[in-house]
C-alpha cells in the first residue's frame, strides 16, 4: 500500500490495484474504493486511518472472493 501524499487532506492510495480516494468530509472521512472494472464502492468512517483500514480490509475481501471456487 503506497500513500501519494503524507498530508492528512485528501489523498489517493493504491492498494492491490484499486484506487482508494480519501477526502475529510465533516464530521466524518470518506473513502471511495475504484477499479476501472468495477462499480466504485463509498466508506465511512470517524478518522483517516480507520476508513483507509476499512478500504483495505473490504478490497482484500474482493480479491478473496475472486479467487474461491463458485
């Protein structure tokens, strides 16, 4: 996971190929998680690292999901 800006406003992060586009929203953080095959998804959270992790943890799921036998 690579951060393009260290600041704590708006950033875009890349993780396992989707694009996590993070923005201060009052009171809350929003992140929306893309990928150009993909409708893009919309998280929630109180603070910047918690809504980054939540991005995470809801691409890695994706990608689990893509790999298990249907």
């Amino acid at each position: 996971m690579t951060d393009s800006s260290p600041s704590q406003d708006a950033a875009l992060v890349d993780h396992h190929g989707y694009c996590i586009h993070l923005s201060p929203s009052d009171p809350d953080w929003i992140a929306l998680v893309s990928r150009p095959d993909r409708q893009p998804t919309l998280i929630l959270a109180p603070e910047r690292v918690t809504v980054l992790a939540m991005a995470c943890e809801w691409i890695d799921r994706q990608l689990a999901s893509d790999r298990s036998p249907q």
